[in-house]
C-alpha cells in the first residue's frame, strides 16, 4: 500500500528509517503467529488508514534534525557554510570564490569580505546562511533539479537512519532477546517444538538488524552524503546565475 498522503522525499527519507527502526515488532508479530487473528490483521490496516505512517516519519525527522544540530557543530557547521567561508582553508579557492558570486547574485545576499569575516564570524556565518536559504528556495523544481533533489533525499535518508539508530538498536535487540526467550521456554516447558524455521528467521533477522544499526549509520556516513548535497545545491547556484545570464543577453523578439 502506497502512503500518498506523504511525498517521494518524505518516504525515502523519513518513512523508510522509521520502518526499519520498527520491523523487528513486525517479525514478533510473526513468530507468535499473531499476525494470523483477525484482530491483529484489523488494527493492522487501521494504524496504516488512520496516519500513522505520517506520525513515524514526523517523528524520525525531529530526532534526524536534533542530530544533524550535533553533527553539525562537530564539523564546523554545515558544509555549505563551511566551503563558502573566506576565513577557512580551501581545498579549491577557485571553485568557491565561483560559487560565492554565484549564491550572492542568485540570493540577492552579500557575502562578507574576509576581513569583515574576521571582524565578526557570526555575522559573516549569518550571510552565508541566508543566502543559501535563498539559493535552496529558487531549486524547488524537481524536474530541473533532479540530481539536487535525489542528493536531498539521500542525506535525509542517512541523516535520519544516524538520528533513529538507538531506537532501531533497542528494538531490534529486544526482539532478539524477546524470541530467544520465546524459544527457551517451549523448549523447557516442552510445549512445541521450539527449534522451527520461523523461530529461527525471528532471531536471525533481528540480529541482523541490529548488527545493521551499530554498523551502518555513522556521522561519516552522514557527512559524506551532506557533502554530495551541499556541492549539488551550490553547483545548482552556477546554473541558475548563467540562466540569468543567458535570459539577460537573449535579444528582444
């Protein structure tokens, strides 16, 4: 079933982390063989009509965001910032001081001279900012900006996946601990046979996952994707300040 009441960036990188952070309660569900009553099935489809979709994914974009503030801070602010900064080593002071001219002339913002830079940080941090604000603004057409949007989409998803990782590490742990426990009991209480292929799918995709949520989402992870976005979103500043161009030098018919 298709969430349309959330849009192609909301479920890739908002929707998916929360689901992944929750699957293992899916697979309890199945090792109990719950998920065979009628009722189960019944609030099952009713979670899924009643929004609770949206409610996952708000809630994995405010712990994503409240990461994002840490990360952000460890690396000196956000990429963006950072490459645009005058004060700052530059691997390639070509490539920023083209795109500086680029998001001041798109953003109608003036950037800060290296030494007003020098003079007051924060202020020359607050231009840069707002000027970026304005670049991301005028790059809303998906269509013209399909590769600044996929990039978008990726570092919400990684951000988001790094933001729910205790949430996926403690439930899916639960999980294994849960059907392992589960196991002992018929096993001891000789109920049923306790060594099945359900039982042992359970654990092993439980442990899976949580294997998964102390391997994969890592601040690295993170920042190599924000990288890709900020240079796509700057790059996108370069093409909208030669349309300008090209629309101003277009004779008159």
């Amino acid at each position: 079933m298709t969430v349309v009441w959330l849009d192609d960036y909301e479920r890739r990188a908002r929707l998916v982390p929360g689901l992944l952070a929750i699957f293992p309660l899916a697979i309890l569900l199945s090792v109990l063989s719950l998920r065979q009553l009628p009722t189960v099935s019944y609030v099952m489809g009713a979670v899924v009509l009643i929004g609770i979709p949206v409610v996952v994914a708000d809630i994995v974009r405010e712990q994503g965001r409240n990461a994002e503030k840490s990360l952000w801070a460890s690396w000196g602010g956000p990429p963006t910032t950072a490459w645009l900064r005058l004060r700052d080593p530059s691997d390639n002071e070509v490539q920023r001081d083209l795109w500086r001219k680029a998001v001041a002339e798109v953003s109608g913002v003036e950037l800060l001279t290296l030494r007003a830079e020098r003079a007051n940080p924060s202020r020359a941090d607050q231009a840069i900012v707002t000027a970026v604000s304005q670049v991301r603004d005028r790059t809303r057409d998906i269509e013209k900006f399909q590769l600044l949007f996929n990039e978008n989409r990726n570092y919400g998803f990684a951000r988001n996946l790094y933001g729910v990782r205790w949430i996926g590490r403690g439930i899916s742990l639960v999980g294994v601990l849960f059907v392992g426990a589960y196991m002992a009991w018929l096993w001891l209480g000789r109920h049923q046979d306790a060594i099945t292929a359900e039982n042992l799918f359970g654990v092993a995709s439980c442990l899976a996952l949580f294997i998964y949520w102390c391997v994969w989402p890592t601040p690295g992870r993170v920042q190599e994707a924000a990288n890709k976005y900020a240079q796509q979103l700057l790059q996108s500043a370069v093409t909208l300040k030669c349309d300008g161009l090209a629309a101003a030098t277009e004779p008159d018919t």
